[in-house]
C-alpha cells in the first residue's frame, strides 16, 4: 500500500491542502451515511429527474453529488484523488479548486441532459431517470489532464498487454464508472467536461469561479486545519525526470547490495561491468529489449565506464572498516564492489548486517 500511495511523489498532502480535504470530506460522509444513526440521510442523495424539477427540488441535483454510497467507489475514488493532488501543485490550490468547480457543474449539466434526453428517446438506462450518487464530476475531468500532461514513465509488457506507470490509475478509473450504465455515462460526462474545461470552449476559464475573497477566507479558516508539514525523507525531484533519476539510483543500489552478497558465495568477477550486463539481461538480443528504458541506460553506463577490472583496495582501506568490527573478506569483497570508495563500501556492510 505504500508503494501504491507514493506513486510519482512521497511527499503526501504537501502543497495540496484541497485534495486533502476533499479526500477527507469524501470518507467523512460516506462513513456518516453508512453509520446506522445517520442511515436516513441516504435519502438526500436520491435525485430523480425530471420530478426534481416538477417539485422545486434542484437543490437534490447537488447533494447527489456529495458523496459516494459504494465502499468500493470510495477507497478507488480517494486513491484518484490522491494520485491527482499533482496538478494541485503544479496549477496552485485556488486554480485547482476553481477547476473542480467548473467540472463538477459541466459534468452535472451534461448529466441531466443526457438523463432527458435519453428518456425523449425512451431509452432507460438510470433506472426511470435517477442521478447516479457521487463526485463523479471531481473524479473524472481530471483524467483529461492526466492523460496529456502526466507522460510513461515506465514501460513493459503482460502477454502483450503495454504496462505503464500509469495504467493503475487507469484501472482505478474503470473500477469506479463500471458499477451500471448510469456510472459510465457519469464518468463520460466528467471526461467530456474535462475536455471543455482544458480546450476553454464557451469561455469557461475566463469565469472567476472561485473568487479571491473566497479563496483568502477558506485559507484563513481551512488553510491551517488542512496543511500538511513538508516531506522529512529528504529532498524529492520537482520535475519527472529527477524522480527517474532517483529510481535509478535506487536500483542501483540494489544491485550493488545484491552483487556484495553474491560476492560471499564465488569468486569476484575479473570483468565487472561485462559480468553485470550478463546477470540481468543474458547473451541474446531479446531479454535486453524486455528491460526497462532506465535500467538499460543504466547498463550502458556501467559498460562503458567499467571494463576494466577493479583496482584491488589498499591496505589502509581495508584496515579502516576492519577497525569497525567487519571481517576482512567481507571488507574487501565490498570495497572492489564500490570501486574502493570507503563510504560506499561501509553503506554496503551496514546493510548487510
């Protein structure tokens, strides 16, 4: 699980204090309505249309909207929600609230229009015209920006299936607007207003949907209550590219505390570089096109930057980390490993104890 929550990022809820609080706001309410106490307020999601209009009863269109009824469409919606507080950062909290605004409204007008005209047509797919419970129009819109801003980032393949870094995401998606025809046609709509929003068709950027005074009362009142303490892990790359970087480096890490432990059970490699190319990726041509595009860099790195063997370690190296309580094989095995670089190596022998 934690794997899956730091998707692109581990730094939480940091700069991202709106998608904390619908997140929150999300598991609050479906909780509430699933508390025995609280039941009968399930009622207030029922949105039937067109009787809503007939009975002066508009305000059900929104209160449909508050929450979902499912369990299983909360735990995936937040998971979304989570995984797009990225755009949170990227556009700052009063945009990204402005544009929730905006989608949730474009997805709710096209929703009832498609309910009437469905029903012009005589065609039932909501259930005699009810309005499917839940934020779909929070949801939903953000996956047109997910799909042209957020680039793979990883690429492999399940029986010829493309598996990215992205697909997850995807699937969550499906999860969610998969339930009955009335929910696919909720999550279309929120794409079609996604689509409305990002190409600014009708204009609707130009409209101050959440206005500054808002914005400075809910940070004065909320801002506080939903902020989040910056990451305490260290420094994390602000850009896809660093964060690429960083997986590198912690696969290469690894490998070198695999190769250390290798190194105890046979002899030391006279080709170090040539000897690792051959433990991941083999002799032939095809399992190197089924690595991942950064461990093949990676390799190509390795390769060129290491064919020759290693220098053996002086004995001044090894007697600093022999004076530290580690057996002298080990000490050695760890120093040609990194190269002899002392810190490396003690990294390596810490670990593996």
């Amino acid at each position: 699980m934690a794997t899956i929550l730091s998707q692109y990022s581990t730094t939480g809820f940091y700069n991202a204090p709106v998608s904390k609080g619908l997140m929150g706001c999300m598991f609050l309410t479906c909780t509430a309505l699933n508390v025995p106490l609280l039941a009968h307020l399930k009622k207030y999601l029922i949105c039937k249309i067109p009787d809503v209009f007939l009975k002066g009863e508009i305000w059900r269109i929104a209160s449909a909207k508050l929450s979902f009824v499912d369990t299983k469409d909360l735990v995936c919606g937040s998971l979304l929600i989570y995984y797009f507080r990225v755009f949170e950062r990227r556009y700052g909290s009063r945009k990204f609230w402005s544009y929730l605004v905006v989608s949730q409204v474009l997805t709710t007008v096209l929703e009832v229009l498609t309910i009437l005209t469905l029903q012009w047509l005589t065609i039932d797919l909501h259930s005699g015209g009810y309005l499917p419970p839940g934020p779909y129009g929070v949801i939903f819109p953000l996956f047109v920006n997910y799909l042209f801003d957020i680039p793979r980032v990883a690429q492999t393949s399940v029986l010829g299936i493309p598996i990215t870094g992205k697909t997850l995401t995807y699937l969550l998606g499906l999860q969610v607007c998969h339930t009955s025809p009335a929910t696919a046609i909720s999550a279309t709509c929120g794409i079609v207003a996604g689509l409305i929003y990002r190409y600014n068709i009708f204009y609707v950027r130009q409209v101050p949907w959440v206005p500054g005074w808002a914005a400075r009362a809910a940070k004065a009142t909320l801002g506080r209550l939903l902020a989040s303490q910056p990451p305490q892990e260290g420094p994390v790359g602000a850009t896809l590219e660093l964060q690429r970087q960083e997986q590198i480096e912690m696969w290469e890490q690894q490998m070198m505390m695999n190769r250390a432990r290798e190194n105890r059970n046979r002899p030391m490699r006279q080709a170090f570089g040539q000897g690792f190319a051959e433990q991941l990726v083999g002799d032939g041509p095809a399992q190197a096109n089924g690595a991942l595009p950064f461990m093949q860099n990676l390799l190509n790195r390795r390769q060129n930057t290491q064919t020759a063997p290693p220098a053996l370690p002086t004995e001044e190296q090894i007697e600093t980390l022999v004076e530290m309580g580690f057996d002298r094989q080990r000490v050695i095995n760890a120093l040609q490993t990194c190269n002899n670089d002392v810190n490396t190596a003690t990294h390596l022998l810490l670990q593996e104890s």
